[in-house]
C-alpha cells in the first residue's frame, strides 16, 4: 500500500488518493490507485411547495457534504434541487448521494385543483376536490355552473363533487368554483374553473 502496509486490507482514515499494488507467487505485479473522498447521506432540512399555482413547484433544501442528485417519482434524476410543473397530490422526493450512500426519501403532497373531472368509473378523477384537501380542515368550495347556478358544496372531510345535481348527471361542459381555503391558520379565496368530460 501507498501507506507502506502489507496486510490484504487496510483502514483509512483521511481523504486523499492511495494506492496499492499486488505481487503474485511469480514476482508478476499490478498496481491500482484510488481516490478516497468523503461523503454523507443527505439529510432533508425544507422541502417548500408553491400550492395553488400554476405550474406548481417544489425546492428541497438538504444539509450533507455528499454531492447529490435529486428524483421527483419515477423521472431522471437532477442536478437542480427544484422541480418545475409538478403533478398535484402525492410525490416522491429521492436525494441520492452520488458517492454510494444511501438515498433519502421524503413524500411531499402539492395541493392544488384538478383542471378536469371525469366520472366515468375508472378511478381517475371521478370526481372532483382539490388534491390534499384533507390537509385543510375548514375548507370550503362551492361549484357552480355557467349560469351561475350553486350545484354542490363540499368540504374538506367529503370525497368531493361527482358531477350530478340532485341524482342527475351533469353535462360536459365548463364549471365554476369558489373555494374558502384554510391553510396554516389562514384563509384566502380562491376561484376558477374546470372541465366536466364525459
């Protein structure tokens, strides 16, 4: 070893570039030399979610002296610690050390309104709530349609609007929202619209 040791194996304890070089029965050598650098499993201090907006973002903030890359879901990893036009709802943040320790994960939820609601049995978007509004106690939205007509109210604690009206279906089209939102001890309006496929 560079270190002038001769055992197969050896502890290091600083950083720097070594080397080690192996003689067989027959005097035949070969040399290897590595780098020995130092590096940690991040730990994550913020993620910030921009809610309610468009497009929706999140920056995750680590503390480590590894260098990492950063995974939103299934997506290539990247450099960039923010991530740009995020699906609402659930997602997973992966912090992955690049030197080989182990990677983190955090769930982060990203609240917002779906743009569209299609109830037609599948299981996406059958109906229609702000995603993570369990995480709103207090809320309340108010759906209307284009004459302005009240269709539905529905809550924080409910599974959201299906697109009827008194036991009817309501047809395609453009619908209204105004929604009283309560979000870490405050309350805002909000309002806007969304698309009922069928």
């Amino acid at each position: 070893w560079s270190t002038n040791e001769t055992s197969p194996e050896i502890e290091i304890t600083e950083v720097g570039s070594y080397s080690v070089m192996v003689t067989n029965e027959f005097g035949c050598t070969s040399t290897s030399t590595f780098n020995v650098t130092e590096s940690e499993s991040a730990v994550i201090d913020v993620v910030e979610t921009i809610d309610f907006s468009d497009p929706n973002n999140i920056i995750v903030t680590v503390n480590g002296i590894g260098d990492y890359l950063y995974q939103l879901n299934d997506l290539p990893a990247q450099t960039s610690n923010v991530f740009v036009n995020v699906p609402i709802g659930y997602n997973t943040i992966t912090v992955i050390d690049r030197n080989g320790c182990a990677w983190i994960e955090r769930e982060v939820l990203v609240m917002d309104f779906p743009k569209h609601l299609t109830p037609n049995g599948d299981g996406d978007f059958d109906t229609w709530h702000i995603a993570g509004v369990n995480q709103l106690p207090g809320t309340v939205i108010h759906i209307f349609d284009r004459y302005g007509k009240l269709l539905k109210e529905i809550g924080s604690n409910t599974s959201g609007w299906d697109g009827t009206f008194n036991g009817n279906k309501m047809p395609a089209g453009d619908y209204w929202f105004v929604a009283n939102i309560i979000m870490d001890g405050e309350s805002f309006l909000a309002k806007g619209h969304f698309a009922l496929k069928r």
